[in-house]
C-alpha cells in the first residue's frame, strides 16, 4: 500500500542498505517516523496535510516494510543511533542539510537519538506515545513489566524470540493492534493486513530492533545523561493517560532531556497519528511555529 498522492523511491543510507521512502509537497521539510508493529501508512493522513505547506518525507524504517533489512551482525545494526543516521543521510540525499523530525512509537526512539546525536541537523523534534529508551527501562520494574512483556521477550538472546513469534505472527502483532488502539475504526482492514504482512516478513529486524533497546540504546542514553546532553530544539511530546496502570511523572521524564519542552497528555490510543490525525497535525504546526 502506498500513501495516496505521494511520490516514491529508495534512497541509499548506508553502503548497499536503502529505505523506501514516500515524498510529497514543497516548503520546509519534515520527516515523520513510523512506531510497531507498522509502517510508513500510519502517517497517511498527517502526512497528506502537512504536504500543503511542507516538503514532507516518510521512509520506512530500517529492518521495516519496504526498507532493506539487513541481518544484525554485530548488535549494533539495528541501534537508534545507526537507524537514526539512516534518516540524516536519507535527508542529506534528498538535498536537505536540516530538517524538523516526527516520531511515533519505536520511530520517536529514532527520532529522539538522531535529534541528540545530530543536534545541528534535527530543527524541531516531536515524540508520539514514548520514553525515552533508558526511561522506558526504569518506569517498566517489577509487575508493572507486564505491560510491555513484548520489551523482555524481544530482548532475549537470537533464537527463541524470533522462533516464538514465527509459530503465531499474526497472533502476536494483531495482539498490539488490538490491545493498544480504542478506535478501531482508524485501522481499517487492508491497513491492518498491510501491517500484519509487513511484520511477519520482518520478525529478525524487528526483533533487532528491540533487542538492541535493551543493550547498545540503553548504553547511549546512559552516556548522554552521565555527559549532561540535552535537546536544545524545541521539543513537542504528545503521550497517553495512563492513570494508575503506569504511574510515572511522564512531564518530568521528559524535561529532564529537553529544554524547550510542549509536553501534552491526550486521550486516544497508542495510534494517535491514525486514531486522531488533527490532534497530531496541529500540534506538529504549533512546534514548527515555535
């Protein structure tokens, strides 16, 4: 599936690895990034309204649907920082030097990496419905774990998960598309097949993926926050209610990372970009305003 009234391409990131990437509009660029278990189509609508005014970019992410998945060698291919340099070098061959950067989900671990490590590119971040890495990790202790299960099972050693989630696909991402959207009208069928499709054909790099969140990720941010790094662009970050279930200081967590921080709690589901795309479109415009 495409997003309607969007160009395409693959664009050469990293030796013989290209993204496939959807492209559309003129005017300053942005860039938005896909979470899990999805791919670049959760932007359709958000998208096809910042085009108006904007130079808009959607790749699929590194070891995602259409993107090149290379086999993780080392543990460090499917870092955010490798896949976050992806999104700079994507942009360079695209002819823009800096550019405001949108992420959701694993997208937003993406785009926060590539906006610390790449602070002189990255104008405007903004995270859609996440912590950062080493935040995720310290807010998901005890049984509270439960609830992001999915983070320990794909950060076990290569074999088993990858094994589990091959004997079920479609049973194991349907679960989150489930679990995490309360308008399930915003998925319609052929997305959702489009998705269910996209993961099954991508369990090694998705699992990567993860796996790398629990080792080199997490290392990263430790290093940053030892160092004393900060966001200095103007960060927006839209995030769920979650009341009692995870009860953490979400405004807190964040403000210690950014500077210039918008952080707004809202009241749809995890697939805020899909379930309400004005709320996201506006408040995108609001931060490159700023």
């Amino acid at each position: 599936m495409q997003i309607s009234g969007f160009d395409y391409s693959r664009v050469a990131v990293d030796g013989d690895i290209a993204l496939n990437v959807a492209m559309a509009g003129s005017g300053p660029p942005i860039v938005l990034l896909h979470g899990f278990p999805q791919t670049h189509l959760i932007w359709r609508h958000v998208a096809a309204d910042l085009a108006a005014d904007h130079t808009v970019l959607v790749p699929d992410l590194r070891g995602y649907g259409d993107s090149d998945k290379p086999a993780d060698q080392d543990g460090e291919t499917y870092s955010k920082r490798r896949m976050g340099d992806d999104i700079v070098a994507m942009a360079a061959a695209l002819g823009h030097d800096s550019f405001a950067l949108a992420g959701h989900d694993r997208g937003a671990l993406v785009a926060f990496r590539a906006a610390m490590d790449h602070p002189a590119t990255i104008t405007h971040l903004a995270a859609l419905d996440v912590l950062p890495t080493l935040d995720m990790w310290e807010v998901m202790r005890g049984t509270l774990g439960a609830i992001g299960f999915h983070l320990y099972l794909m950060a076990q050693p290569p074999g088993l998960p990858e094994q589990l989630i091959a004997a079920a696909p479609d049973l194991f991402f349907g679960h989150f598309l489930d679990l995490w959207t309360r308008d399930p009208d915003a998925i319609p069928p052929d997305v959702r097949a489009a998705y269910l499709k996209a993961s099954r054909e991508a369990i090694p790099s998705i699992v990567a993926d993860y796996r790398a969140s629990a080792t080199v990720d997490k290392a990263h941010d430790e290093a940053d926050r030892a160092a004393g790094n900060r966001l200095g662009m103007p960060v927006t970050v839209l995030q769920q209610d979650w009341g009692d279930v995870l009860p953490y200081d979400a405004v807190g967590l964040w403000r210690a990372w950014a500077a210039d921080l918008e952080h707004r709690t809202i009241t749809t589901g995890h697939f805020v970009a899909e379930e309400s795309p004005g709320t996201v479109t506006t408040a995108l415009r609001a931060l490159l305003a700023r």
